[in-house]
C-alpha cells in the first residue's frame, strides 16, 4: 500500500495524462481486493493492521479524486466510482461487525458511502446509466444506518446551498465531502 500511495501521490512518473490515467484504473482495481474479504488471519485483525489497511485505502481513493480528479478521463471516473460502488457493497453483505467493533464498521461504512457520494459529485458524470445503476446501488443500501446518516449530510448540505443561491448570497453548488473525519467537514 506504501508503494501505490508514493505512486498516486507524484503521478507524474508514468508521463502523460493517458498513462497517468491507465495507471490509476489499474491500481483502483488492485486496491479493491482486500474487500473482498478472504478471512484475515486473526492476529491482523487483533493488532488492527487489517482495519488500518482498509482505511488507508479508502483515504487513498478518497485523495486520489480529490487531489488529482482534474486529470481523470471519463472511463477513469467510471471505473473508479464502480469499485467504489462494488466495495460499498461487498462491505454492507458482509457483517462487518463479526471482524470489527461496532464503531469501527460503522466508520468503514461511512467512509464508503461518502466516497461513492464524493465521487458521484465530483466527477460530473452525466450519463442515465451511471445514475441509473447508483441510484439502484442507493436503493439497495437505504435500509443501512450508516449509509441514511451520509445521505442525510449530503442532502442538508445540498439543500442549504441551493437556499444561498436561490437567495443570491452564493453563485455555485460547490462543496466538499466527508462527515467522518474533522479534517475534511462539510461547510
């Protein structure tokens, strides 16, 4: 995971943008399989290297659109919010709380739906069958807590910024995402 970060974070390495590109898509399919969930041995799961690893690695995809989102192609936007999507997934089949505390899964879970929020805000993907298929993912995860409580966030921040531009104090529907961390608020 050290290795991929260093990558994603000087992208500059693998030369154009193209490559750039072709090499994000890669390593957002390669980070996507600790999620899949072959049973971690118990000592990684105990001394919390396995819980650690999969957050970092959310952080990862979290920063990556973030900080490099400017450069995505569209088929790179699309590939990242489908691992997303399909890590949400995995995550909400699997009863997190056999491996993790309650807290601990109620985080991961959070930080997923917010990356596939983020995601799904940031990249300006338009297509009817992007939002069809996230609105179906949405759907299928509404019954979760955790994913309600992300949602919520997101639309009270959509909504006030829609009543700042209704009532002329703001021009842009712009805001950051994340309400699991206080680095990264939602203003």
């Amino acid at each position: 995971e050290i290795i991929y970060k260093g990558w994603m974070d000087n992208l500059s390495i693998f030369g154009s943008k193209e490559l750039q590109n072709r090499f994000l898509r890669r390593v957002f399919k390669q980070l996507s399989l600790p999620f899949a969930f072959c049973q971690p041995s118990g000592n990684e799961i105990s001394d919390g290297s396995f819980y650690s690893l999969l957050n970092k690695i959310i952080s990862d995809y979290k920063l990556s659109h973030m900080k490099h989102g400017s450069i995505f192609e569209k088929e790179t936007w699309l590939i990242l919010l489908n691992v997303a999507i399909g890590i949400t997934d995995q995550i909400f089949e699997f009863n997190l709380s056999e491996v993790f505390s309650k807290s601990d899964s109620s985080k991961i879970c959070q930080q997923l739906v917010d990356l596939c929020f983020s995601i799904i805000h940031f990249s300006g993907l338009t297509d009817d069958d992007v939002w069809d298929n996230f609105k179906t993912y949405c759907l299928k995860w509404n019954h979760h807590l955790d994913f309600v409580q992300i949602w919520g966030q997101y639309i009270v921040a959509l909504f006030s910024n829609l009543n700042l531009i209704a009532y002329q104090q703001k021009k842009s529907l712009k805001f950051n995402g994340g309400i699991y961390s206080s680095e990264n608020p939602i203003p």
